[in-house]
C-alpha cells in the first residue's frame, strides 16, 4: 500500500490479530504480481473493477489508493469501473465511483452536469 496513507485501523487490528494469516495474504498478493505481465497500475484498475463488481467499499478504497500510487489518474480510475457498467450494472458502478470520490477527494457534482468536470 502507498505510504501517503496510513494502513486502515481494521487492517492493523487484523494484522495484529492475525499475524500469520495475513502474511499469508499479503505472500498471496505478491505471488499474483509476480504471475504475469500486467504492470501495477493496470493491476490495480483491474481489482477495483472486480471491487465494484462485488460492491466492496474498503477493497474499492484501497485499490483506489494503490493504483494512485501506482501512477493512475483518477480520471483512469473511474473509466476502469464505467468500462464495466453493462457488466456489472449502474448501481453498483454509481457506488463504486462515489467511493473512488472518498479517496480522490473529488467534489460530487448533485445538479446538472455530467460527472467528467
């Protein structure tokens, strides 16, 4: 994860809890880095596609800052998830890129406009 950001409070009470398991996660996470040539950033884009999928704030907030940190835009961010409405469906893409927003920090337009300003 990106050092800009600190590790979720969860994710540490987990870690602290369950040192062992997580290791085993976090092994798991680089075993799949390392199984192919996808680069970081397009590895990222894609998690957060499945995290919209499966509606999963936390994991659509923390791929959201990997792939920042990976050198996404969050322009690159929200096009992974709209790419996949006709997948996955409209409500769950409106969720995910509202959750995108959380960690962008970009201001949620509520009248008019579309959402690219």
């Amino acid at each position: 994860m990106s050092s800009k950001q600190p590790t979720p409070k969860n994710h540490q009470l987990i870690t602290q809890r369950y040192p062992r398991f997580m290791a085993a996660v976090d092994a798991l996470g680089q075993a799949v880095a390392d199984a192919g040539p996808l680069p970081e950033k397009t590895r990222h884009l894609v998690q957060i596609g499945a995290a919209a999928a499966i509606r999963s704030e936390g994991a659509v907030h923390s791929h959201t800052r990997r792939a920042l940190a990976a050198g996404a835009t969050p322009e690159e961010i929200q096009h992974a998830v709209i790419a996949a409405t006709s997948t996955i469906g409209f409500p769950n893409v409106m969720a995910a890129l509202s959750w995108i927003d959380d960690v962008t920090g970009r201001p949620r337009r509520t009248q008019g406009g579309d959402a690219d300003g």
